[in-house]
C-alpha cells in the first residue's frame, strides 16, 4: 500500500486518541506491520531458494556491466576477467569461435570508464537536485565539489568495473552478501 502510495496507516493514531482499545490496536500492528513482513521474508526466501538470485540476473544494474565487460575482456584475451588462471575455451556452445584481438582491450577500457561516469553522475543526483547537477553539466560548468566528486567516484567505479566486478558482488551488494 505504500508502495503503491496509498495511506498506509498501524492505527496508533487512533488508539493513542482513544478511538480504539489496545487490543485493536495489537490486532492492526500484527496484520499491518508484522505479518506482511513475514510474507516478504518467506516469499523471498522461497524464491531465492528455488529459483537462486534472481535479482541478481534479472534486476540488478550492476550485472548487465560486469556481463559486458566479461565478454569484451573475453573477446580481447579469451579470459573473462584479469585472474582467471587459464582462457575459456575459443569454441562457444552454440558452436561460434572466438578469436582473441588486443582492439578489444580499449572497448573494455571506454566501457569501464564510460559506465562508471554515468554512475558518478547519477550517485551525484541522489545527493544534489538532479536538474541542478544536469544543468551544470550541460552547461559546462560544475561547481568543484561536483566535478571532484564525479572524478573520484568514475575512478573507483572504473577500477572496480575493471579489476574488481566479481568481487563486489561477493562482498560489497548487499543482496549479494545476504543471498
């Protein structure tokens, strides 16, 4: 219901305005708040346990970038990431092959930079009014703490899109550390 930005209320309200006896307001407590949280929690675990991570694979913005990334350092060394010891096989199920070309090595590097600029960008607007954040970059001219800011977060998020994707999946994303 608040999701859906409909009143979404306990009924403490009421009770501490003595519309409603105690017991009332224990019975709204337990069928307002307590029981949809416990039909979340086993609903997500049921589907994480029978369908695995789903956000992972389905939602999670993250993933469709270190999907990229692994296909183009892929295509540039025939390994999808910096530590795997040995490259996968050139021969791909579907019966393609893959022949290993150093161009490749740039279009990771862009990629890398590029998503983690776009990310800066948008981490940024959670902190700033999104149109002034935009119109100073429209215009050319972010304030210092703007473009420090962006610079900073674009550097660590290209060197984690580069060096550490898997990696912060396993520790760093919350759903990842939970599931």
């Amino acid at each position: 219901a608040y999701i859906l930005t409909f009143p979404w209320q306990l009924g403490i309200d009421d009770l501490l305005a003595k519309r409603i006896p105690p017991a009332q307001a224990v019975v709204n407590i337990v069928l307002r708040l307590i029981l949809p949280l416990v039909v979340t929690i086993v609903a997500f675990i049921y589907t994480t346990r029978r369908w695995g991570r789903i956000y992972c694979g389905w939602l999670c913005p993250h993933f469709w970038v270190v999907e990229l990334i692994n296909e183009c350092m892929r295509r540039a060394g025939g390994r999808p990431t910096l530590w795997e010891p040995r490259p996968l096989p050139l021969r791909r199920p579907d019966g393609r092959t893959i022949v290993p070309d150093r161009r490749w090595w740039l279009v990771a590097a862009l990629l890398a930079v590029g998503c983690a600029l776009v990310w800066a960008v948008v981490t940024l607007t959670y902190l700033l009014p999104p149109a002034q954040v935009y119109g100073d970059l429209l215009a050319g001219r972010p304030s210092r703490g703007e473009g420090l800011f962006i610079a900073v977060l674009t550097g660590l998020l290209a060197l984690e899109f580069f060096f550490a994707r898997h990696l912060f999946c396993r520790f760093a994303c919350s759903v990842g550390v939970f599931q």
